[in-house]
C-alpha cells in the first residue's frame, strides 16, 4: 500500500494550477493521484516522490496517491483565496489645491491591507482603510493632473485623476468704493479664477457673482462698514486679498439759506457729513448750477431756477443724502414804463402825467431825472398819475421798487 508522509507546499490558491510535491513510500505502481476527489495530473519522480499538478478547489482536502497496490493515506492541502488587485472606481473630490491638504474619498473593491495610496508618485499624507471598498486620504502638495491609486499586498491598482488647481490671485478690484448699503457691482481681475465657488468681502459672501473668464469675475457686494479684504475661492484655496471700502452715504444737515429766487442764483451753504468726492447737488430733480465741495462737512452751491419747495440732495460715490427744503420766492419784476402823456410840460412844473407799464405796485418813487414828482400816486400795478417838479430841458421818468428801476422815458420842460 502506498503511503504519504508531506505535501511541498501544503495550500495554495483557489486558482489551482501550482505544482505539489508528494513524498512517501510505495509509489511504483502509480495510477492516480487525487485532491479530495478530483484526480489531477502528476509526474512519478521516483517511488517516493511524485509531482502533481493541484486542480482549482477550495477549503481544506485530502490528497490521495493509488497505485497497483492500492490507495493511500490522505494528507491535508488547503486552497487560500488570493485577494484580488484593488480597483479604484471614483475619487471625491477629483481636485484641490497645489498646496495639498484635500480630504478626498476613494471608492472601489480590494482596499483591504492597502499598504499605499498614491498621488502619481508622491504619497498620501495620511490615510484610512473604513472598509474593503471605502478609503479617505490626505492629498499631498502637487501639481498638475496625477493618477491616484491603492497597493495592497494583491497588486497596485489602476488609477483615477486627480487635478491640481493652483490658488487664485487678485490683483485688482474696480470700482474699489461704494455704499454701505451695498448692491455696487464690481469687476475683480486676476488668475485662476475658473471654477471659483465663492467671492467675499470680509466674512461676507458677495451677494451674487459671475465668473467671466479665468481672469475676470464681476460681483454685487453685500452690505458692509469700512475697508474689507475681497476675496476669491475656487478648488486650489483662497486667493490673497484686496481692499474694498464701504462708504458711508452723506447726510445733509441744515441749508443757509433755505430759500432763494425763482429766477435761481441763490449761492447756498449745505452742511453735513461725507460730502467728499460728491459727483452732484440737486434742487429736486433739476442739478444745481455749480457747486463746490469745501470739506466733508461743507458744500456752496448756486440754486438753479425753480418753483416752489424742493428737496436739496447731495450725490457721491456711496449713493444720495437725505433731502432739505428749499423754496423758491417769487421776486416782483424790476418796473417798466411803456409810455407818459402828456410828455411835455412847463418849467415851472405842475404838469398832471399818466404813466402806463408794468410792475408798478409798491412804487416807492418816480423821478424825472434826479428830481421826485412833486406826488404820484399807483391806481394799479400797469397805471400811475404823477405831477411832475420843476424842471429844464428833456429829462427820463423812472418809477422805483423793491425790484429796481425802471426804464425811462422822455419828458421835455417848455
């Protein structure tokens, strides 16, 4: 009867296929040599050495030798599952910045054991096995486009990308001022700006922003008080920051005076606060005909021609002040005479005239020349009946009120 004594080696893969060396006695003979009952193929090295080819299996089976003589002792040979190279089927997130330091989660099969996780050829900063298909990692710093994989004791695995992305940069901002109350839109220029997932200024995001080229961003800033750093983030990090100032809006506080003529040119002080840089000062809808910034807490400004009570507002950077009441006075027209009858009369005077014109209420004289008429007296704001002085030669008949003098006309002393 044969005998077995040892099996080199005494497993292997469930694959089969690997060659087993059978040491014993009685071998001559040989018939079949079997791993439980699969009978396999084997070469009789000598009659107490054979060769056999192990078959797929699993567990743990008995190898048999038969010969002439009969069949052997069993001797145990175990089949070992060979764990399979890891495969990597998605890496989250696929980017991150130049500087390294993204958490990334890497899902696939065969993650058991892993010995490495690679970013091309640099490793993981650190990483952690939570199950045969499920590993978090550290990206290490890099640049480019690398192949992410997983080694086990099984193999490397294929990879996955991984991008990359270099920190944004700001060089400027334009305008670089605007309200506290916000709603300023803003053109940000510099690099890297593709893929950017948030502007801010300050702590504060912008309240929207489009990204028009890699170059280019424009943005509505939030409301906000004094200077913030404005700030761009994409995958790569955040950029650098540049000053952007929240300008109070001006508050306007008394007007000296608060009233002027119809007919405009009024020259007006306006006090306040954040006057400065103002772009414009209005009398209700209608800008004022000049101005002139004295200080932040100062402007002069000529009233242009207006009607009734209208609102002083004063304009800048940051937006429109509250408004102050200004109201325009009708100032009566400076006289005029059309004609006087008689317009001739003795030297001696005492000559009865008729003036007729306009904008005689409120006469305060008639002259003829430099001499007042010896009484007059206004019947309406277009009729006044005058004697006139003394007198010699031709001399010109005015009449005088609060708005001037008027023309003169002619009256000749016979």
């Amino acid at each position: 009867m044969p005998t077995i004594t040892s099996l080199s080696p005494t497993s292997g893969p469930a694959s089969g296929f690997n060659g087993v060396v059978i040491t014993g006695t009685g071998f001559a003979g040989l018939l079949a040599v079997r791993f439980g009952t699969t009978a396999t193929t084997f070469t009789a090295d000598s009659s107490t050495q054979i060769t056999a080819i192990a078959p797929p299996g699993t567990g743990t089976v008995p190898v048999t030798v038969t010969t002439l003589a009969g069949t052997s002792n069993g001797v145990s040979y175990t089949y070992v599952s060979v764990p399979a190279v890891p495969t990597v089927a998605s890496i989250i997130p696929s980017t991150g910045p130049v500087t390294g330091g993204t958490l990334v989660t890497l899902t696939g099969t065969g993650f058991t054991g892993a010995t490495a996780v690679s970013f091309g050829a640099t490793p993981a900063t650190s990483y952690f096995v939570l199950s045969d298909n499920l590993l978090v990692a550290l990206s290490p710093a890099g640049i480019g486009t690398v192949q992410v994989t997983v080694t086990t004791a099984a193999g490397t695995s294929t990879g996955v990308p991984f991008t990359y992305v270099p920190v944004p940069t700001l060089t400027s901002i334009s305008p670089n001022s605007g309200p506290v109350t916000g709603g300023t839109t803003v053109t940000l220029t510099g690099t890297g700006f593709t893929g950017a997932t948030a502007v801010r200024f300050g702590i504060l995001p912008a309240t929207s922003f489009t990204v028009n080229s890699d170059t280019q961003i424009t943005a509505v800033t939030p409301v906000g008080l004094g200077t913030v750093a404005v700030t761009v983030t994409t995958a790569g990090g955040t950029s650098n920051g540049v000053p952007y100032t929240y300008v109070p809006l001006p508050i306007l506080i008394s007007l000296i005076p608060n009233s002027g003529s119809s007919a405009g040119g009024t020259t007006v002080t306006l006090t306040g606060v954040g006057l400065t840089g103002a772009t414009g000062v209005n009398f209700g809808s209608t800008p004022a005909t000049s101005f002139t910034v004295v200080s932040d807490t100062q402007i002069t400004a000529v009233a242009p021609a207006g009607v009734g009570t209208v609102q002083v507002t004063v304009t800048t950077a940051a937006g429109t002040s509250n408004g102050l009441p200004f109201t325009y006075v009708s100032v009566p027209a400076v006289p005029i005479v059309a004609s006087i009858t008689p317009n001739s009369g003795p030297a001696f005077g005492g000559t009865l005239v008729i003036l007729t014109g306009t904008g005689f209420t409120g006469a305060s004289a008639v002259s003829f020349g430099a001499t007042p008429a010896t009484l007059y007296f206004v019947l309406s704001d277009t009729l006044i009946i005058a004697l006139a002085p003394a007198g010699a030669g031709t001399v010109q008949v005015t009449v005088t009120t609060a708005a001037g003098t008027s023309n003169g006309v002619s009256f000749t002393y016979v």
